[in-house]
C-alpha cells in the first residue's frame, strides 16, 4: 500500500475530470464544510470520479448498508453542465498525524493542479464557543487580489481572526497551492463548534454560490438549519431553567 | 530490521502453505478472535509455517518457558485434511501505530493473496459496555453477494452497527483485500469489553463452522464459557448486594 | 512536498547570502530569542533571503493582513553593513516531533556552513518557574575554548544548569555544528516562563551584542519591558492582596 | 543526519575493536544497568571507542563541565587484558518512540556481530513498586542451553516474570541476537521502581562477575549502595512516624 493512494475512475475520461473550480469539504468544525459541499454535490448531481486512500487516515473500515465495509477515504466528485464544471473533495476523515496533513494536502493540490483547477475553495467552521444568532462567514485567501472579491460576495476579514491560523487541509491547501498559481479562498462559517451546523453552513452556501456565480437551491440545508434551530432554542431553555431553579434554591 | 518482516519456515514447501481459507484471530476485544482462532488451531491441529516481526509491534520480548525469550510476533499457522486446507493469522499484538495498521494489514492480504485464499474471515469481539445474556455474532462483509451466506449461518447485520466502524485488522483486511478479489467476511461476537469472552467466542466459532462447512467440537472454549459465567455471576451478585446495603445504609 | 523545503530568494545573488555570524532566535521559552533577533532584525535592517517550510512544523497556515494567509515557516534574514554581516534564523513555530527537530536542525546548521557561517549563537530563554529581580544570562558552548569569551561578555555558566539540557533548535544547533567545525554559543535569559519577558531578552542583547561587537539601541526592547515589568508588578500585587484576604478570613 | 549515526574513534585500529562479549547497561528502571556497565567500565579502565547518536534519541543536548555541550549519544566502549576483552554499551537515553527502539537495538546487535561478540548481557531492574530486603536477580535468555548457566551464577528464573515481558533494548537485543548466533543473557535486578539502587546493581554485579569468570571490586557499587540504605531507612521511618502520627490524631 502506497503512503497515499489516488484511484480514478476508468469510466471516466481525462478530459472528463478537469474543471476550473474545485471545492473542499472535509469533516471539520461543525461539519460546515462538509454540509455545504454535500448539499452541492446533491444539487448539481456530481458523480464521484476518484477514491483517495491513505495511511493517514484512521486506521479502519466505515461500514455501509448490508454490511458492505469499505475503506475510510476521501472522495473526489464532479459535476459539469450550464452552471459550470466544478470539483468537489469530501471524505470521511482527515488526517490522524501532522505530517500526514501536509502529505495528504499537497495530493489534493498537486490533483487540482492536473486537473485544470484555477481556483480552489475551501470551507470550514470557525468555533466561537457559544451558540450565534447571526454567524459570520469569515474568510482567508491566498492572494491579496481576491479580498474584494470575497468581500462583495458577503464574506468578512476577521482582523486576524482566526488567531490561531486555519489548521488542516482548508488551511494547507489555499498555503500550498499559492507556489502553483492556484488562486484560494477560505469561507468559515461561525459556529458554536458543539454541533453540527447547517445554519452556518447555509450562510457560508450563500456566500460561495455568489463567488462562483451560480443559484443553488438551499432548502434542504435551510430545512435542517430550522430543525436544528428548534433543537438549540430548547437546549438553552433547559438551561436558562435550570439556571433560574439553581438561584431560585440559592 | 525491515519494517515488516515475514519468515516462512523453509521446511515447508511452498506447495504446503496455500489454503482457500484464511482466519484471523488477532487480539482484540474480548480477545473473542484470539480464542476461536486457537481453538481452532489446537482442534485442527494446524501447525505454524510462518512468523511476522515489525518495528509497529511494541518495542519488548516476551518471556517463555525456562525464561527463554522471544520478539513479538504474529504468526502464521496452517491445516490441511479431509475438513480441508485453512491459514490461520494470530499473534501476541496489533500494531501500535495508526501508519502500522495500514501497512500490517497491506502484508497480511498480500501473503493471503500469495497463498491463494479466496476468502478471509476476521473475526472480533463487539463491545457493548454491559453483559449480555444471549450475545449476538454481529457481521460485516467486503461484497454484497456474500450477506445472504452470513445470515443463513446465523450472523446478523447490526443495521449499521458498529457505528464507529471495524478497527484494526479485522477492518483492514477486509477493506485491502477486496481489491485483490479475496472475498472478506468479519465476524463480531458481542461481548462486555471486560473480560476476555469464551462464551461470545463459541457463538463466532458456530457461525463460523457453519460457514466453513466444517464441524469443530467446542468443548474446550464451552467449559471455559461455564467457568467464565460462574465468575461473572458472582461479580454480578456481588455487585447487587453492595447496591442493597448501601441502600439500606440510605 | 519534501520533507523539509528551503528557498532562496533568487533575487538575492549567491555571494549575497553569506556571513560569517548566524544568530538563531525561533520561538521558545519567554520567546527571548525570538525578541532578541526581531529586534536586531529591525534595528540592523536585516533582509529576508530564504524561507523554510517542513511537514515537522504544525499543519496550519497563519492569517495576515488582509486575510491573506501563509504556510507556518522559518525564515532566513540577513544584514551586511558596516558593522558586519549577519545571518538570523527566526520563524513561527519549531518542530511538532521529536525527529523533526533533529532533520530541521540539521538543515539549519547545513545551511549556515554552506553560507559560510563560523559561528552560530542560538538564543533562548531558562524558565525557572518565579518571576526574577536581576535575571542572568546562563550560557553555553560547544567548544571549551569560547567559554571565557562569553564570561567576560557577561554570560554566566550555570554549573550543570539547565540540567535537563537544552531542548530543541538551541540546543541541537550547536551539537550538530561541532562536527563542521561551526563554533556555538548559547545565551539563556532566566525568565519566569509564565510571560514573553522583554527584560530578559534586552539582557541577553546586551550579553550578544558585546560578543559580536557591534552596539544595538535596546530602546524598544526595554520599554516593552518597562511596559511588562509593570503588568508583573500589578499581578504580584494583586497576588498578595487576595493572600492577605485569605489571611484575614482564616 | 542518518536517522542513526555511529563513529567509531579512528585512533582506534580495527582490531582493537573486537571482543568475544558486549554488555549493554542503557538507563532503565533503577538505573540498574547503567550502574552495573559504569562501575565495571572504571574498574576495568575501559575506553570509549565509538559513538552513536540518533534522530530517536531526545532531541536535546547536554551540558557538560565548563559550559560546554553534545549531543545525546550512546557509548560503545572497550577494554582488553588479562581477564578478558569487554565490549559496554552505555548511554544516556533509550528511544523515545517505539519504532526507535526496534531500529536502535538492531544497529546495537549488527555492531555486536561486526565485532565479533558471541554473547551480549542486558542489564536492567525489574521493578515490583515496594522496597525489598533481598532482592532477586530475575534472568532471561534468548537460547535454553544458557539457562542452567545462569541458574549456577546465582540469577533465577522468575516463573513468566515479568509477566509484561522484557522492554526496550534489554529485552529486544536478546531477541534481534538471536538470528546472528549470538548468545544473549538479561540480568534484571529487582528494585523498587522508584530510586536509583545500587544495592540492586551490587547483586546483578555479582551473577555477572561469576558468569564472565572475572572478579571485580564492588566497593564503590557497596558503599553508594550503604548510603542509599541508610536513606530508604530514614524515609521509611519518617512514613512509619506520619502513620503513627496519623492513628494518633484519629
């Protein structure tokens, strides 16, 4: 087994598999990231044109409907017709070690760079700690001619935020695909970072169609956002409750 | 050192080592695995033909009889009669890092590859955090086509379960081997997570038999069952007349 | 990606890469080497003539202005003027593993031969775990020969001290430069551990500018020390309070 | 820098390098070794002939006399006269990961090999977490044959202690030695666990001396060792006391 795997499709021909644009979804905070590029893949009927397997990844099968096992790994799809051609990384995991990051960052970047990709979007959460009512999309790019660009599509420079840098393959691949003149924007939706978010991940959906100049129907992630929504008020009820019996004994 | 190493004993010619069927028995939870494996070994009186060293295993020998050490291993055992030819994978541990699991499992399939085996049964224990009267053998497969065999032979999909997946070998194997064409059947036999489990081990080692078409006599793993049942019962008792007392102390 | 990347600035000639002084200053204990070398990167001019990227450092890329973000790295700068020419090794983060440190000091120091480097003093700081009147600049070498030219620049030798040794790019430099016949001194600032400490680093300044003769204005450094000097005196103040609080209670 | 380097001394002729015995004291539980191979090494007058240093080693260096530095290392040294050749392995620190120790011990027995050594003794503590009157020396080997030899010189095999097998380059020197045709003996001193003990060391210094069939003074081993009684006594004392103390308050 090689330290990193990329199968492609065979059914699939070469010049079926470039595209402009490619977007990044993997697991991260609040799952944003991952809502957003699976809500799109959805949308536009992407198929699933290569299979990334590593040693980075956790050691394990993920098991699918009747048992079937299959390998963790991290999944390209693509997608072309009158909106466009874009590309799409998703997985299950990313990388258990840090230089398993790096490894596995320069892939999909040197697999961008193959496959005709101008521009690459990453996106993530930005965990605030505490429920929000209105999130912020904040973002990164990986060169300062794309700021304005973000900026009129909705999208906020946080003045330094996140202090901490943009760890993990959001982060890595707007940083390594710079030297390969592959524009990068980095779109963080605020989350609490407790739950998985679909109303941050609808903003950050928001934010993002308008950048690459196309419509995609939110409902569904907007229907989960509702749910979700419900979910959190009652949770801070309970709280609030609790609170109130608590100073009620005191 | 390589960093994985395979010895097959030389008096044994390459002709004597191939087998159809290929059971993994490393240790695991429950060391459910483990204790069918031997039994089976011992049973069918297979021999070894082949020892696994590797940096990923920890770093310590294991002490003897008469103090005379030996490295951490795994090994290969195999049987060949009128109920047919079986290789049999066990060992004293699994690997200690994540990149090892990966690379240990890619060296099992490709020895089973070599070996001509056709299918692969690992097998595990599923741990549920509590004890169970009637334990369940919980399945997973690396092809659709062989579900409907595994359920006729009494194993249950668990609809999911285990949602974390399959961790380890067990998984490994059967998600490395399906590219090889080696059909994977993992058999999880439910168990507290506590206690080593002879009891859940002759549920897998039924299931098994059945599917392999052979008949084992499960005395020996039945009696250590019973005696294992006994401690259990008392550690249960026990457990309940401390709640009485303190209640009574309440 | 390799493991480890070094880049030159190609608008940088060859023949203007070199001097005969390196001083390290990457991030550490009370950050005094890092201030240390910021400031005389500031004060002397110093240029920026290559950048480091390792797969050792964290895998995260870092936020600038205007949201532009950059690979976490190492950073090569240098200064030649009258008062002579200078190499600093300075950067954001060192390594995230125990090998790394080993493979990026040894490129460090590979780097600082090939540019022609005679010595090499890494600056750091000595955490001793309370805050300090008159901290001392413990130091040490990596020939017997230079110990007396650091004694009369003011430098201490802490009997054994640090006794666990010196951790990481400080320490290491020197150990692996000994063989290319690269003299090293290390220069620690006592500091409490607790803060970044301006005072200490002004000191060590003080220690390194003597030995390298050359004057530096510390003017910056020591009015953020004045600065932090007052920050410690109010936490010390208000520790005493709530002491005597406590006491009073009791 | 080799993930591991050794440097043998060149003023050192090929020759002079050789012996038919190698005795390993790395640090471990009661530094028991380390105490063992040093004492033996200044009786003997041995010298110190090579040099191994290694990216699994802390990456730190030392501070020795006058301020002046190296790298961890491990140390071969040698010494040749009427009672014999004798080849010591000391150090200061064993690997920090568990993949170094596989490698780091099989450079130790390749070197062995290369230099002719037919039998190599690990010296180290078996802890049992109590303080102990009459410590045992637990023994293992890694050939049956040596097994009455060293039941003759006073060790004693402990019945599958210890239980958890032998760890880091004590016990996989026996185990790497092996497949070279080299004899290999672990010495283990029981020892408490907690202290340095050269009460233990005295007594494996001994089953070693008769094993060799070489006798040296074991005064100064003796003498830290009366120190080191009459301060376990004290603290054991002074715990005696605090319990007394203890009951009396209850």
């Amino acid at each position: 087994m090689e330290d990193i795997t990329v199968v492609f499709d065979e059914a699939v021909a070469p010049e079926d598999r470039t595209a402009p644009v490619m977007i990044e979804g993997l697991p991260g905070i609040g799952h944003v990231g991952k809502l957003v590029a699976e809500h799109m893949i959805q949308e536009l009927g992407a198929v699933k044109i290569a299979e990334i397997q590593s040693i980075y990844f956790p050691p394990q099968v993920l098991i699918g409907e009747n048992g079937v096992v299959r390998l963790c790994n991290n999944e390209l799809y693509r997608c072309s017709g009158e909106k466009g051609s874009f590309l799409f990384l998703i997985g299950d995991f990313q990388s258990t070690s840090n230089e398993g990051h790096y490894l596995l960052s320069q892939v999909y970047v040197d697999i961008a760079h193959e496959l005709g990709v101008k521009r690459i979007y990453t996106i993530g959460g930005y965990g605030v700690g505490h429920f929000i009512e209105t999130p912020r999309v904040i973002t990164a790019v990986n060169k300062e001619s794309l700021s304005q660009l973000v900026i009129d599509a909705g999208g906020v420079f946080g003045d330094g935020e996140p202090g901490g840098g943009i760890i993990g393959a959001a982060g890595l691949m707007l940083g390594l695909s710079a030297p390969l003149e592959i524009e990068g924007i980095c779109l963080m939706g605020e989350t609490s970072g407790y739950l998985v978010d679909p109303k941050s991940a609808a903003l950050v959906l928001e934010v993002l169609t308008r950048l690459i100049g196309i419509s995609i129907d939110p409902a569904n992630l907007k229907e989960r956002a509702g749910e979700m929504e419900v979910a959190v008020q009652r949770l801070l009820e309970q709280e609030k409750k609790s609170e109130e019996e608590l100073s009620y004994i005191g």
